[in-house]
C-alpha cells in the first residue's frame, strides 16, 4: 500500500531561520505529491503541487518543494520563516487509482519572533 | 474561505447514536471526498463521491455511509457511533476535469462521549 512518511514530528525555529522539512513517499510510478498547510484553528490550505515537469515546485508564501525521484522525496522548503509560519504542515500523494490523498502524519512548526 | 462548507462545526454525540454530516462543495466543483482526521494525525480517506456514486473507499467500516446529490452536495452518515470515532472530519472537493487538487472544509468536530 502506498504510504507517505513526514520524519519531523515538531520543528522549532527562530525567525529567519531557514526550513526543510523531509517528505518520503512509497510508491514508485507515476506520482502527484502536495504539501498542505494547516494554520491554528483554519482549514488544510493547498501550498504547493507537483504533477510533472520541473522538479523543482514553487508555492505560496515563498514555499517550494524539490521532487527528487531516485529518493522517492518531495521535501518542502522555505529559506526564511516567519512567525506566521507557525502551523501544521502535511506532505500528501495522490493514490494509484486518483481518487484520494494519502497523507503524512504532519509536522507541527513553531516558530519564535 | 475555504470554498467548502461544512456543517455542523461541532457536534456531540452518545455512543450507539448516529451522525449526518453535511458539505457543500466548491462552487465548479463536482467531486466530494471524505477524510477523518484523528488528533496529531493525518487526514484518513473514507471515501469518494463523483456522479452521485461513490467510486473508491477507504479502510473504513460500512458504519460510515455516505450520499451525495444532483448538486454535488454530499452527506457523511456514521451509525452506531463508538468512543474512537471522535476526530475532526474532512470534506474536500475537486473537479475532475482540472488539476487544481483539493479544496478542504473546515471540518466538523465529532465528539462521542
């Protein structure tokens, strides 16, 4: 069955500081990978996807993610937080068969003004 | 705004009891999914509706049932409620003809008590 493992359950940083956060999925076909973003108390909100072509995705609020294939990685990336980032974030692959989103267990991000 | 519409926002239930939810799709949306998202866990697919039908489920018992109407619009019924069906549950939609991905709901809150 196809699976998404998040390796960071609670992610501290400072202002300014920069992020990655690691995504490893399982499956090794075709692949249509997010990442979400879940604000306190607010609805799981669409950072970025990838379907095809470049590898290298950018997003919303200056997030991007790099698709490395050989690693089965999708990991998400940001080079200077802010204190707004603080939220729930959850790597995502779309099923073989296109109907649902497998996720992560999510990685809580905090981050201190 | 999220685009989808749940409701209710919070609900508490007995155990034994049974529970409707309700969403309201994305305006040019046609595709309604189901997730059930347990605290410090990921979202979990139950299952899809597209066309009044529904085309795939998730691990989840025939407990949980579903609906959904000429309008796109979709219920979630859960009978014979248990302590361990308390999570947030998600309503997400999409249209099958783009690859926008998914819009979530904002969820309801099922407590069972």
């Amino acid at each position: 069955a196809q699976s998404v493992s998040q390796h960071n359950h609670h992610v501290i940083l400072s202002e300014a500081a920069s992020l990655e956060l690691g995504c490893n999925y399982s499956y090794g076909g075709t692949v249509n990978l997010f990442w979400y973003v879940q604000y306190p108390g607010q609805h799981l909100q669409l950072l970025l996807k990838y379907f095809s072509g470049d590898p290298l995705v950018k997003g919303i609020k200056g997030f991007e993610a790099e698709f490395i294939k050989s690693k089965f990685s999708f990991n998400l990336r940001k080079p200077s937080v802010q204190w707004s980032d603080t939220a729930e974030y959850f790597c995502a692959v779309r099923n073989q068969a296109g109907t649902a989103l497998i996720f992560g267990k999510g990685t809580t991000l905090s981050v201190s003004s | 705004d999220a685009g989808v519409t749940q409701s209710p926002t919070h609900l508490i239930k007995t155990r034994g009891q049974q529970v409707t939810l309700r969403c309201s799709p994305k305006s040019g949306h046609d595709t309604v999914s189901w997730y059930q998202q347990a605290l410090g866990q990921g979202p979990q697919f139950i299952f899809q509706y597209y066309e009044e039908e529904e085309r795939q489920r998730g691990n989840f018992p025939d407990r949980f049932s579903g609906h959904q109407f000429p309008n796109y619009s979709s219920e979630l019924n859960v009978n014979a409620l248990l302590l361990g069906d308390s999570a947030l549950y998600l309503c997400a939609s999409e249209n099958q003809w783009t690859d926008g991905g998914y819009t979530f709901g904002s969820g309801t809150r099922l407590t069972v008590v």
